[in-house]
C-alpha cells in the first residue's frame, strides 16, 4: 500500500505552496506530518527557482496543535520551527480556519503570517495540564507581553483581529487570498540574495532565544508531557470531557 503524504507542494511563478493535508487529525502535528513537513521545507530552501514558500491547509483547521496520540519529540518539533526560521527563503503562512497549541508554533516560526476573519487562535496547553514551551521559543520574541500572558495562562479563544493586534499574524481581513497578494508580489520583485541577507537581519532575536532555550524548554516539555496531570488532561481532551481540576 503506497504512502499517504500528508504534505502537498505546488510551485506557481517562483512561489512553493505547502499544503498540510492530514484531514483525519485536523493537520494536527504528528511524527509523520513534522517529519514530511521538514523534509519538503529542506527541499524548497535548495531549489534555487524558489523565491518563497507559502505554508497553509486544507479543511477548517490549519493546525490543530500536537498529536496527543503519536506527539512528535520535542527536538523533533524544535528541529521543524528553526528549518522555518533559518530558511534562506520567505515562510508565509496563509490560516483560513483554526490554529490551536503547538500550531501557533508554526505561525510563529514563520516571516510573514496572514489570517482570514473566519480563523481562530487558542493556546490551550494549560487546559491539558502542559505549557506552551517549545513554541515559545519563536513566539515570545514576536508577541505583545500582556498578551501573551493572557492567552497562554487562560487559553480562551480568540479572533484574527485580536491576532494581528498581538503580533501573532501580520495582516487580517475577509478573504485571506486578497490580503496576501501585496505580500506575494513583493516577495516575487525581490533579489534572492535580498531575502536571504534581510531574513537573517529579521531572524537574529528569534535565534537567539533558540540556542539560549532550546535545551531547557525540550526537557519542560518531556517532563510535562510525561506527568500524571498531563496524562489526565489528555485523556479528558479525548474522551471529550472535563478534566479533574476544572471547577
């Protein structure tokens, strides 16, 4: 039986789309999805007919965050965030649905980040008895402080207005296709070399707290992954049902 790909490419006038295609699991972030994912972004940045790469989906769910029955490792999740941050080419996300979790990790990650009215956000880590720890490490550099406070202490849900307001996505509006295009065109009228050498000048903060964190927030997130709290939290996620704590 032939491998299903859970990760699509198209090329289009020097633009690579990336489509995550995993419908069973709301595109969430399996071994075999983080795995394809990387293995096509490594693809994209050596081909040198690619001007930029644009990440998006398909269904209602963008990303759904980590998949509680087949989790990737931590240094697998923090491998895929810093390809996206070290690509020498332009990672646009394109979000036309939910983005939850460990998926704002990706939207993080990226250079330029756009949002349809329709999509939602939600860091809902403490809600399953973990934190949002290796996604912290492109997030934290890019987010409003008290809001980010917010989100990740309440995991309420919120709208892609408050998201661009935050720094979570760069632009928002009703169709998500006709807030990109400006985006895409320039990306298409810029030098290779342009993109690379300012990339890596917009990079340097987000870098930085990968080789100052990235070490201690994969054992945070082994060590809670691995708790009794956690190991509730996940079953009750599943099982569709408050957990313990809820009062």
């Amino acid at each position: 039986m032939a491998a299903v790909n859970l990760v699509h490419d198209a090329r289009q006038r020097g633009v690579t789309t990336l489509t995550l295609d995993s419908p069973a699991n709301r595109n969430a972030l399996s071994t075999a999805l983080v795995g394809e994912l990387a293995e096509r972004l490594a693809r994209a940045d050596k081909d040198d007919d690619v001007r930029a790469v644009v990440l998006t989906h398909t269904g209602n769910t963008f990303c759904a965050g980590a998949d509680l029955r087949d989790p990737p490792h931590p240094d697998t999740l923090v491998g895929l965030l810093r390809t996206i941050v070290e690509l020498r080419k332009p990672v646009v996300a394109r979000v036309d649905g939910h983005v939850r979790a460990g998926g704002l990790g990706l939207l993080g990650a990226c250079d330029v980040a756009a949002a349809s009215s329709a999509s939602t956000f939600a860091f809902t880590e403490v809600r399953i008895g973990v934190a949002p720890a290796v996604i912290s490490l492109p997030l934290l550099p890019r987010l409003d402080p008290r809001a980010v406070a917010r989100y990740y202490l309440t995991g309420e849900k919120f709208d892609a207005a408050e998201a661009a307001r935050i720094g979570l996505v760069t632009v928002a509006g009703p169709d998500v296709d006709q807030v990109l295009e400006p985006v895409v065109d320039g990306l298409r009228r810029a030098s290779p070399q342009g993109l690379a050498e300012t990339k890596k000048l917009l990079t340097v903060k987000v870098l930085e707290a990968f080789d100052r964190d990235a070490e201690s927030l994969t054992a945070l997130s082994a060590r809670l992954f691995g708790s009794s709290p956690a190991r509730e939290g996940m079953t009750a996620f599943l099982e569709r049902r408050d957990p313990a704590w809820v009062l």
